[in-house]
C-alpha cells in the first residue's frame, strides 16, 4: 500500500517491497471513521445536538470527497492518454 495522508487517502502504486505480500484491508464504516477523527462517541452525538450537527458536518465531507474520488479515478480511466 501507498504512503497514506490525513485524510486517508493514499498515493497509487505498490511500493518495491511490497510486491507478492498479503494485503488485509480493515474496512471502517464512515461514521465510525468521523467519530474517531473528531475524538466524540455516539453517546455525545446523541445527547448534544451540536454534536449531531459537527458529525453531520463531517459526514457529509467524507462522503462528497468519497465521491469525488471516484469521479475523478472514472475520468482518469476513461480519459487515457496514449490508450492501452
């Protein structure tokens, strides 16, 4: 796996020595992922409503970069240069 940045997203490629190495992908569901990085629990969310408001917030962040991300891997591969 690539270098990994704040947000958790990470460079493409494999690394030289990584090649021929079992991989095992932790999948964490979003809203576990918001509640981790702003350091609250679902506790908070649901007694403070300005807690509910910062993690919708936050959600709704995660998933507009989530689908940008995807949007723009659709393009790079519909849009090769050189054609493969």
């Amino acid at each position: 796996m690539g270098r990994v940045t704040g947000l958790g997203l990470g460079s493409g490629g494999v690394p030289f020595f990584a090649v021929g190495r079992t991989e095992h992908i932790i999948v964490q569901r979003p809203l576990r992922r918001v509640l981790a990085a702003i350091g609250r629990t679902i506790d908070d969310v649901v007694n403070d409503p300005m807690v509910k408001r910062e993690v919708l917030g936050f959600y709704k962040l995660h998933k507009w970069v989530d689908r940008r991300c995807e949007v723009v891997e659709l393009e790079r591969q519909w849009n090769r240069v050189g054609g493969a």
